[in-house]
C-alpha cells in the first residue's frame, strides 16, 4: 500500500470516527447524562461538603460533552485507520467493509470490553478520590495487555491454520485469548468502592450505558469508514450508457 493510499485511508478515518463521534454524542446525551445527573444528585444528598462549581453542569453535558467525545472520534479514527491499513490482507481474504467491520469488533472487545468487565466504568460519587491514580493504572494495564493478547491470538491463529485448518485454528487462538485474559482477570487487583447506600440500579443503568456509547461509536466507525474504504480501494466502474441513451448515428440526406 503506497503512501497517497494511507493518507487517504487516514483522512477517511479521522471523517468516519467524527461520523461516529456525533452517533456517540447522541447515545450519550440520552442515555448517559440522565444517569450521571442522578449520581450526582446522590452525591449532594449524602455529602456534607459544599465544593464550588468551576464549570456548570449545563456546560459539562453540552458543549464538554461534545468536545470530547467528538475529539476522541476524530483521534481513535485516525488510529484506527493506521491499524487497518496494517490488517488489510493479513487477517484472511476479507472486503474493505467486511475488514473494517472485522477491526472495529475486535477493537471494542479487546480496548473496551476485555478492561470493562475487570474494571467497570463508575459514576461519580463511586470510587475513592485518593485511589483514582492507582484505578487508572490498572484500567490501562488491563486495557494494554488485551490488546497485546489480542494481537497474539491473531497470530497464533494464522500459525496454526496450515496444520489445522481455519476453523480449529481460529478456536485454538479464541480460547487461548480467553484462557489468558481470565488469569490477568486473577492476578489483577480487585477494586470495589461502590459507597454503602449506592442505588444498584442506578450503577447499573449507567454502565450499561457505558457500553451502549462505545458500542455505538465503533459499529458507527466500523460502517462508516468502510464505506469510505471500499468506494477509495474498489472504485466503481463507470456505467455504461444504455442503448436508450446511445447517440443515434446520422442518417443520410435524402436526394
């Protein structure tokens, strides 16, 4: 793949993650601003500080909301498009779409699901402000060895396939990925500072909606830029005129 067809893939993936993006803003006004509003009600209720606001709340679920999620589209959409270039024709003799479906799955499961079901996403007023350093570093950690287990299983998979088969060799690597990553699960350390009186429906709701706004952005990314891929890779030829519009031939004059 020559360099004019990655920047053009890049382009393209910066465009399909902002497309993505404003699918995720939507998801994430409606379904997880509700829950972050009542966490924070649960917040003031039970708390006896009284901290001063430095950006208002109308501000953090509007136009906060919006730069963020959109800047965070734009940025794993480029990353994304890097990788796929990467991927496309080694992961076996997939499309444009069908590749770009294929990453953006694999992405969501091994950057977002793997670390999600360790270290699930909490709503404020959950969580110890004094531990936020050491949550951080295992989320990432987590977050870093699926991704490098991911990679490895690919790998592993297309290793074994000449001797097994695709199939075999794709189970081989799925419950080697799984094996591995239920160890990590193990050996990391647990975190659990869910307050006493927390509503567990309201936990709940919002981390469901955690991963409804992820899911959303990289199915939207996953379809959106290929898309973008397939009309950039696979050019449609032009159509051919029909016989109704062909240039009817000039007739002789009459003498």
């Amino acid at each position: 793949m020559n360099s004019a067809t990655v920047r053009n893939l890049l382009v393209r993936g910066m465009l399909a993650g902002l497309g993505a993006g404003v699918l995720a803003l939507i998801a994430a006004y409606f379904l997880g601003e509700p829950n972050v509003d009542s966490a924070i009600g649960f917040e003031g209720h039970h708390s006896h500080e009284h901290e001063v606001e430095v950006v208002s709340r109308s501000l953090q679920s509007t136009a906060g909301l919006a730069t963020g999620v959109l800047v965070y589209g734009v940025a794993f959409g480029g990353i994304a498009a890097l990788a796929y270039c990467f991927a496309l024709g080694r992961v076996g003799r997939f499309g444009p779409r069908a590749t770009a479906l294929l990453l953006s799955g694999t992405a969501l499961l091994a950057v977002y699901v793997v670390p999600f079901l360790k270290y699930p996403a909490n709503p404020p007023s959950v969580g110890d402000p004094d531990t936020i350093g050491k949550r951080t570093t295992l989320y990432f950690l987590m977050m870093l060895l699926s991704v490098l287990l991911a990679v490895g299983a690919t790998l592993l998979g297309k290793r074994l396939a000449p001797r097994l088969g695709n199939w075999y060799a794709t189970l081989t690597a799925v419950a080697a990925f799984a094996l591995l990553t239920g160890l990590a699960y193990a050996f990391l350390p647990v975190v659990n500072e869910v307050p006493e009186h927390f509503p567990a429906t309201l936990l709940w709701r919002f981390r469901l909606s955690a991963l409804a706004i992820q899911t959303v952005l990289w199915a939207g990314f996953g379809l959106l830029f290929g898309e973008l891929a397939e009309r950039l890779l696979n050019p449609r030829p032009a159509v051919a005129r029909s016989t109704s519009q062909a240039v009817a031939p000039p007739t002789e004059p009459v003498t």
